[in-house]
C-alpha cells in the first residue's frame, strides 16, 4: 500500500471516528442535567395538590415557624442540590416547600413562558400549612429559581425576605435543553409573556456567559426588562461569585442593589463562580472536585460557602425571626 494511500485511510478512519463520536454526543447529550425528582423521605413528603408540585420539609412539630418557597435552578424538576437546601433549611426551623415548576411530570420541558401564578399557587398552599406562620414568609432561590423568586417579591408584599442566589437583575428569555436557548421570555403572567432582555450575539469569547454580557449591555434600550424589586418592601440578600462563567451574578446583583440600596444586601466572593451558594460542602464529597465548573476555584467556592451560608440563615431568622 502506497504512503499516499495509506494516509488517505488514516483521515477516513479519523473521520469516521469524530462522526461516530458527534453522533454519540448528540444521541447521550451529557451537557444536559438529568430530571431528578428526588425522594423527600424520610424528613418530608411530596405534595401534588391544588396544582402545586414539590417536597414540603415541615420544621419541628410544635408551634407555626417561619415559612420558605424554594425554587431550583435551569435544571427543573426536583433537583438534588436544591433539595439539600431545603433539608439544611428545615435543619434551622424554617418549613420549606420545594417547588418544581419545568421538567417534572405533567409540567413543560422547557423553561419558557412559566406561568408565575405557579408561584402563587406555592405561597398559598405554604401558607395554609398548620407548621407555618403565614406572616413570616421568605422565598428562596438561585440563579433561573433567583430571577423567579424577585419576581415574586414584586407580586406578592406579604413577603418579608428574599435570598437571591447567583441572581438576574432582569428577566430573560428561556432555556430549551434539547435545544438550546429560546425566544421566548422565560416568564408569563396572566396568559402573557413579560417583556425579555434578548440574549447578546453569540461568540466564541466569552464562552456562555457572553451572550449574557453583550444581553445587558443592551439593557437600557429595554428598560421594561428590569425587575422592579424596589416596587416591593421584602428585605433583599444576594449571593454571587465575581467569577461566574455561566452568567454575571455579580454584575447583576450590583444593579438590583444600586435600585434600592436601603433594603438590599450583597455577598460578592472573589474566587467563587456559579457554586458559590448553598450549605457548606466539604473536602471529602464528591461534588467538591466539581464546584469549580462554573468559575472561580474549588476552594473557593467551598470557602464562600462556608463564609456565606451562615449569613443567609441569619439574614432569615432576623426578618422571619425563629
């Protein structure tokens, strides 16, 4: 067999191979998060009721503690990670409904167009419970579940406190992921979608956050994107990490404080990205060699933890009380 020939069979087997590999990407999709609907036993129980689907973790029996409607990220459904946010709240005295509200059974698998009366139809259900004071409400959430959950602070004054995690000053468009981002704004109310920040040109800089970047450099050709979070009297704290890859948290989190300083509280970490809330995660785990994924450093992610967790369950028990 000549040279020629030879290597002319070696770039037919290399291509053969990146094509069977593509196709096998495109098949798995392993950049998609899996559904979970994780098992809330044995400190919780499902509820699927009155059109409300999630875990409810109720505190400790005896008289009606402060109450939290947790909402998870662009993963959807019931997530693990959101669920250990719950367990560690209710670990503090708070009872804590976990919502799904995309990708679970019987809901939308894309985050587009969410009726935020799902979010209404939480509270209330929450606020029926017998182990909740329904005048010591709080909602909880990080990044997608972020951008809800000062949504809802606009909608609902009863409220008083707001933990925003890795959060948008803004709403966006949605999140298809089967097929990438979509139109769509993420949001409706009433039947129609509220007004989206479009996504920034795509671009091979700035990876995934970029689109978010060159989105808000737009923002003020569309100010009706905004969340108006200073239109409601809830107690604000937010959570970012200054090197987020997945989208500017810490941007984001400056605007929604420089709209009402007085009642808006920050926690920026310098070396923490997209992990940087939550309870505190430990060497040993197996999500600490993961944590830097989205930004920053695995130690510094884990040091933002450690660092922040406490001063969000102080910021709650200090507006909710105990």
């Amino acid at each position: 067999m000549s040279l020629k020939r030879i290597f002319l069979v070696g770039v037919l087997a290399v291509a053969g191979a990146l094509v069977l590999a593509i196709g096998g990407l495109m098949v798995w999709k392993p950049w998609i998060p899996p559904v979970e609907m994780t098992d809330p036993a044995p400190n919780g129980t499902r509820v699927d009721q009155a059109g409300v689907l999630g875990n409810f973790y109720p505190a400790a029996a005896g008289a009606a503690h402060p109450g939290v409607l947790l909402l998870g990220g662009s993963e959807g459904a019931l997530g693990t990670s959101t669920s250990r946010i719950a367990r560690a709240l209710q670990a503090q005295g708070f009872s804590v409904l976990h919502v799904a509200y995309f990708r679970a059974p019987g809901q939308s698998p894309r985050l587009a167009l969410v009726p935020l009366e799902t979010f209404d139809r939480a509270l209330a259900w929450l606020s029926a419970q017998p182990s909740v004071d329904r005048s010591r409400l709080a909602v909880v959430g990080g990044s997608k579940g972020a951008e809800a959950a000062l949504l809802v602070a606009t909608r609902h004054p009863e409220l008083r406190a707001v933990v925003a995690g890795m959060p948008s000053s803004v709403v966006w468009p949605g999140v298809d992921w089967e097929r990438g981002v979509v139109n769509d704004s993420s949001w409706s109310s009433g039947g129609r979608p509220l007004p989206a920040l479009p996504y920034g040109r795509p671009s091979f800089s700035g990876g995934r956050r970029g689109i978010y970047d060159r989105g808000l450099a737009a923002l003020p050709a569309h100010p009706h994107t905004r969340i108006p979070i200073e239109t409601s009297p809830v107690a604000v704290l937010l959570v970012c990490g200054e090197a987020d890859s997945l989208w500017p948290s810490c941007p984001m989190a400056r605007q929604i404080k420089a709209s009402d300083r007085a009642r808006v509280q920050m926690l920026a970490y310098s070396d923490a990205g997209h992990a940087v809330f939550g309870p505190p995660i430990s060497t040993s785990d197996p999500r600490y060699v993961r944590m830097a994924g989205f930004g920053g450093s695995n130690e510094g992610n884990a040091a933002a933890r450690r660092d922040g967790w406490p001063k969000v369950v102080a910021f709650l028990h200090a507006q909710l009380g105990r």
